[in-house]
C-alpha cells in the first residue's frame, strides 16, 4: 500500500502546527527538572510526529533546547540552520544515505532553523525530541525582516521562508 500525507494524519491523529504543517506529541517524559535559564519547570524530554506536505514549510524558529529531528517517510527533506555564529548548515533529512541523506540531525539551543519538503507533490514525516522537553514559552518565531538584518549574508535563504499573510 502506497502510503500518502492524509494516511498520517489520519493515522497518528496528526493536528496543524502554529508553524506549519502537522504534529502530535507521542511522550512526554514523567520526571521534571528546573534550571535558572528557564522559566519554571520543564519535562526532562518531549517527543512529537510532525509532518509537512508538498510547499509547507517550518518557517524559521529557535528554542532554548536542543531538538534532535528524525526522519521516517515520505521525501527526504532540507533543515537551514543557522547557528549563533552566523554559520549556515544545509542538511538533508532522508533515507538516501548514498545522497548525502541523514536519519536525524541535532538542532543546537539557540540556532535559527527551518525545513521543508524537497519534492512538492510529496509529504516529509518526521520525529522532533526535545531536552529539556518542549514548552512554548522556550519557542521563538523569527521576523524574517530582523533574522536578514543580522545574518544578511544568508539574506536568500532566510526571505525563502517569510510568510504571506
């Protein structure tokens, strides 16, 4: 059976994501730490299924944690990440390990990333673990407008993800 986008959604209960494209949590860990750089209490670790299909992308972001992202199905898919230094790394998520093609890839705390699909009549599933786990007020959405400001030498990658709205 030729497994398409709607069959995950359908079947890991996938709902729409703030950021673009679909996720559901699948663990979060019974233990809780607190450290002084966070606001409060914090899950040791969080888990989600998140899935893009064909141009949705997950616009350019950061978290106070480092996030560990896993591919499972679908096309391979592209993460920018830009890390504190201003450097750029592109990496391809996939099964294609001949092609350069990666199973998962630490985003480091504090780096700027996005993703997106890399065959637009496909979908990219994928698997994003977080430590310390997973809260909204650690998660930041970039403007497009300052991320270019500060790291205009990426200006072309960056404005690839601005939003119309």
């Amino acid at each position: 059976m030729n497994k398409d986008a709607n069959y995950w959604i359908d079947k890991l209960g996938l709902q729409e994501h703030p950021e673009g494209g679909y996720f559901i949590e699948t663990y979060k860990s019974q233990r809780i730490v607190n450290f002084d750089d966070y606001d409060g209490n914090r899950y040791i670790c969080t888990a989600i299924y998140y899935l893009l299909v064909g141009n949705q992308f997950s616009s350019f972001h950061r978290m106070k944690s480092d996030e560990i992202w896993h591919f499972y199905a679908g096309s391979s898919l592209t993460l920018y990440i830009i890390h504190r230094d201003g450097t750029l790394d592109e990496i391809r998520l996939g099964q294609n390990i001949d092609n350069n093609e990666v199973f998962q890839k630490v985003v480091e705390s504090g780096s700027w990333f996005a993703a997106f699909v890399n065959d637009p009549t496909s979908y990219s599933l994928i698997g994003c673990t977080v430590s310390p786990g997973f809260d909204y007020h650690d998660w930041e959405l970039a403007d497009i407008n300052n991320l270019v400001q500060i790291y205009s030498q990426h200006r072309s990658i960056i404005e690839k993800f601005k939003r119309a709205f």
